[in-house]
C-alpha cells in the first residue's frame, strides 16, 4: 500500500526551527544585554527567532 501524495512531507530542509537551544537562547540574550555571567540558566526569558 502507497501513501497518498497529500501526506507525502515536501521541501523539509528549508524548514525553520521554532525553538532554539538553551546555550542558543543564552548567547542571543548576553547579545542583548538580558542576561550576566553567573545568571541562572534555568527559567530563562522567552526570545524572539529572527531570520
């Protein structure tokens, strides 16, 4: 049995990502001036994903 074309994924590898990792949101914050040496790591600000 086929998979129908409708359920078929296309075009997958210029999908952008939605959610950034901890060390991702971590950078973009000390970039932003949110976040100093020696904050805690865990509960951090939400951060916008530009690009």
């Amino acid at each position: 049995m086929s998979i129908h074309q409708s359920l078929k994924k296309k075009g997958t590898v210029g999908v952008k990502k939605n959610v950034m990792k901890r060390f991702q949101r971590v950078n973009q914050l000390k970039a932003e001036g949110r976040w100093k040496e020696g904050d805690a790591v865990i509960g951090l600000p939400k951060t916008k994903i530009l690009g």
